[in-house]
C-alpha cells in the first residue's frame, strides 16, 4: 500500500500517525485524571453536607432534650399531670374506648 509513495510523503505521514497518537493518549489520559478528580470532589461536598446535617440534628435534639428537661421541673406542668393522672383514673371502664367516644365520635366540631 505505501510501498510506491516516497519517503517525503511517509515521513510526515507517520509523524502526523504519531502525533494524533499521542493526542489520543493525552485526551485519554486528561479525560479519566479530571473524571476521578470530580468523583472525588463531589464525594467530599456530599461528606461536609453530611457532616453539616449531623450537625444540624445534633443541635436540634439538644435543644428538644433541654426543652424538655426545662418542662419537666415545671410546677405547672407537674401539677397538669398529676391532675391528668388522677383524670385517667377516675374514668370507670375502658379508658381508651371512652376518649375516643368522647373526643372522635360525639365531637361536634
């Protein structure tokens, strides 16, 4: 096939082979550095937001835990339960079936 063309014209040709060759590789190359790099970058975003969010739920249920121990040495709030309590006990019968009679079933509103 190239046996009858000159080497001035083989010569530029192979050079022209070898440099699209090396274009090749380097795009090759370039191509699966950058895809790992953005792998890599997306992996850490997605650690800082998780870390972020923990953080985030962390604090929240500190705050309910807080709240809550705040409440429970509350006189008033005490006192509403004792009263609940002493409510739930008087009621004669089945307790559960009575609420919901009361508050689901003959609820005008």
């Amino acid at each position: 096939m190239l046996r009858d063309v000159r080497i001035t014209l083989k010569f530029p040709l192979v050079m022209i082979c070898f440099a699209l060759l090396a274009a090749l590789v380097t795009g090759i190359v370039a191509y699966l550095q950058a895809t790992s790099a953005l792998h890599d970058e997306a992996k850490s975003k997605l650690y800082a937001l998780l870390e972020s969010r923990e953080h985030a739920l962390s604090r929240y249920f500190e705050t309910i835990e807080n709240e809550l121990v705040f409440h429970t040495q509350s006189p008033l709030i005490r006192n509403s339960f004792a009263e609940l309590n002493t409510a739930w006990e008087q009621i004669d019968g089945e307790k559960e079936v009575y609420l919901q009679e009361k508050y689901i079933l003959k609820n005008p509103y």
